[in-house]
C-alpha cells in the first residue's frame, strides 16, 4: 500500500515538474536575456517641394515587443531622449519589436524588426526608422507653363514663361477641383501631398475677343514618395 502512495506521490511530483518546465518555456518574461535598439524619426515636412527630409532620434516614443507568433504586443516601453529603448527579463525565443510611422491622413503604419533571444546575452535589434510629416505616403505632380501674350487681334506680341498663371486640379472621375496654385518665375507649379490615382491638372488660356478657354493634361500617380512631371510643358494664350 506504502508503495503504491510513493508511486503516485513521485508521479505527481512529475506532472507538477513538467507544468513548472512547460509555463517557462517559449517567449516571454521571466528570463535573463535583454532586447535594445535605438529608433529614428524621419520627418517629411510640409511645403517641401523637392522631398526632402530630416532625419532625427525618435525621443520619447512607444515601443512594442511581440512575444514569439502572438498576435499581440506583450510589452512595451518608451524611447528616452537618445530614441534607445530597452526589455529586459526576456526567456530565448524569437521577439518582434516595432514603432508606429504616422502617415499624412493620420493612419498609423507598424515598422517591424525581429530577433533571437539567448538566455543571458543582450540582442541590439536593428535600427528601426519610423516616418512621420504632412508630406509622408504622398507626392508631388510639377510642370511648366509657357505664356503667349496677344493683343486684340490674336496676334502674339511677347512670350515667355507664366509667372502668376493659376493652375487647378482634379481627381478624374470628380467634378470639382479640389486645390489651385500659382506659377512661378521660372514657369514651374506644383501640387503636392497628392496619393496615388489618375489627375487632371488645367487652366484658363484666352483668345482675342477674351473668351477663355481650357488647357489640360492628365497624369496617374503609380506611387507615393516621388516628384511626378509633365513631360510637355502647358501652353496658353493671354491678354497682358
């Protein structure tokens, strides 16, 4: 009977052994390995009409660690001045850290990194680069308009490029277009923070009896992040 008690007694203490093993298996807290990295910021700042951008450290922003295949975070911790961050007490297993790039329309975009844990060794994760700008996830559509300046006859008197004509522009299939812009000394305008889709840009010629007429072109925007051009420069006639 004494024998029996031991055997299931020892089998108990086996099963409580491998409940103990198996809840500190896996990914998650509750080990001796480390996670650090540092976090940039690139900004995309508004009235830029060449794209430029500024990179910089990412102070003061969230940072998120995925444990394993979770479809969650699992923790996560802020950036200090220096955009370093850092998890500590992390069990050997594949971790996945991201920060959060904010587009123009305010929608939020996860920039991932992922990793392998030791037990009792530091990983640096790469150097992760989050966007953010009025400018980011768009583009900008240039061209140049050359100005024929007639009398009251038709008859050309001077040219040269439009400074101050104004140009509209529409998104194909709307009715309206929905922002305008004047061009400039060397005839160049431009509209910017545009996403991708098919556009018609035009603007208003005149002939000799003052009637105006319309000068347009389409183009399509495959991409954000890109200076489109009009390969064929606009075209009017005006009344000085």
């Amino acid at each position: 009977m004494k024998s029996i008690k031991r055997i299931t007694r020892l089998f108990l203490l086996v099963l409580l052994s491998a409940a103990a093993v198996s809840c500190n298996t896996g990914e998650g807290p509750g080990g001796t390995g480390s996670i650090e990295g540092t976090v940039y910021k690139v900004l995309h700042p508004d009235d830029n009409y060449n794209l430029e951008t500024d990179t910089v450290l990412a102070a003061k922003e969230d940072v998120f660690l995925v444990y394993g295949t979770q479809d969650f975070y699992g923790d996560d911790e802020e950036t200090d001045h220096t955009g370093f961050y850092r998890f500590d007490y992390l069990r050997p297993g594949t971790y996945t850290v991201y920060a959060y790039s904010s587009l123009a329309g305010g929608e939020r975009v996860a920039v991932p990194q992922t990793v392998e844990v030791q037990r009792g060794k530091t990983t640096t994760v790469p150097d992760i680069y989050i966007h953010d700008g009025k400018a980011y996830g768009t583009s900008i559509v240039k061209g140049r308009v050359w100005a024929y300046y007639i009398d009251k006859n038709g008859n050309v008197i001077s040219q040269g490029w439009a400074y101050g004509q104004r140009m509209y522009i529409q998104r194909q299939g709307e009715d309206y277009s929905f922002d305008d812009v004047r061009v400039g000394l060397d005839g160049v305008f431009a509209f910017q923070k545009l996403s991708p889709g098919n556009y018609t840009v035009f603007t208003f010629g005149e002939d000799e009896d003052e009637v105006p007429y319309v000068v347009s072109k389409t183009i399509s925007i495959p991409e954000t992040d890109q200076i489109f051009w009009f390969p064929d420069t606009f075209k009017v006639n005006v009344k000085p």
